[in-house]
C-alpha cells in the first residue's frame, strides 16, 4: 500500500505530541510540556478506532451544514494505490466506492448516480491523457 506521507518521530499538531514507534506498531499521544496531563500510548487497532470516532465526532459537529461546492485549494492528505471496493446502492439510486487509505483506515461514499456518471466521464477524459497500459515483458 502506497503512503504519501510518513509520519516523523515527535511532530507537534496543534496541541498534541504524535510519537509513532514502529518496533511494536503503536503510537504516543502526548500534550506539550507544561499540560497536567501526560498523554497516552495506543496500539494500531486502537489507534485505527480513534481515527473512526473522531471522524464520525467531526461529522456531528458539522452535521448541518453543506458539503464544500469544491475541493480546489483545499489540502487533501493521498494514498496510492489503495485497495478498493465499489457496489451499487439501489435503494440510494447510487454506488458506493469504498477504499482503505493509508492515514485514515477505511473510508466509503455513496455517490448519487449523476455523480456516477461526471465521475466515469471524467475518468474516461483522464484514461485518454495518460499513456497506455504496455505489456510486462517476458523473461
């Protein structure tokens, strides 16, 4: 699985010390020197669950309010070549797209279908802008 970014020992966020340790596949979670607490030490399981309610916390926080018209200028962390997963939706008149990224775990949409059809134009459009698939070689 392709990551964009690596995370770097001891970055400071905002209010919160991220201290990843790849030996046992855990990260530390700490408030910057002078706070009353410590901070915490959570596995990639507990990690990964953290990251599925804070995001689910963001989206009640903006529960109300619209989507962005775009995303352009926006910072849109990447993963390449994730593993995917599309199905449609009858009962939403649409398909969900799922895939697992790199930073956040496991993310899905369920695109209505007029979506469906801009987003396949549009891919179509991309597919004649790059070159094309050229065979392994053979040994």
């Amino acid at each position: 699985m392709g990551e964009s970014t690596q995370p770097q020992p001891g970055i400071e966020a905002a209010a919160f010390v991220i201290e990843p340790s790849l030996e046992d596949r855990s990260v530390r979670i700490r408030l910057p020197e002078g706070r009353e607490q410590t901070g915490v030490t959570l596995s990639r399981s507990e990690l990964l669950n953290l990251i599925t309610l804070l995001g689910q916390t963001h989206a009640a926080l903006h529960m109300n309010e619209p989507f962005p018209q775009t995303l352009e200028g926006i910072p849109i962390p990447t993963t390449i070549g994730p593993t995917w997963y599309t199905q449609p939706v009858p009962e939403q008149n649409g398909s969900l797209i799922a895939f697992y990224h790199s930073g956040y775990g496991p993310v899905a949409a369920i695109l209505p279908r007029f979506h469906v059809l801009q987003l396949v134009g549009l891919l179509e459009q991309q597919l004649g802008l790059m070159s094309p698939l050229r065979p392994a070689p053979t040994p």
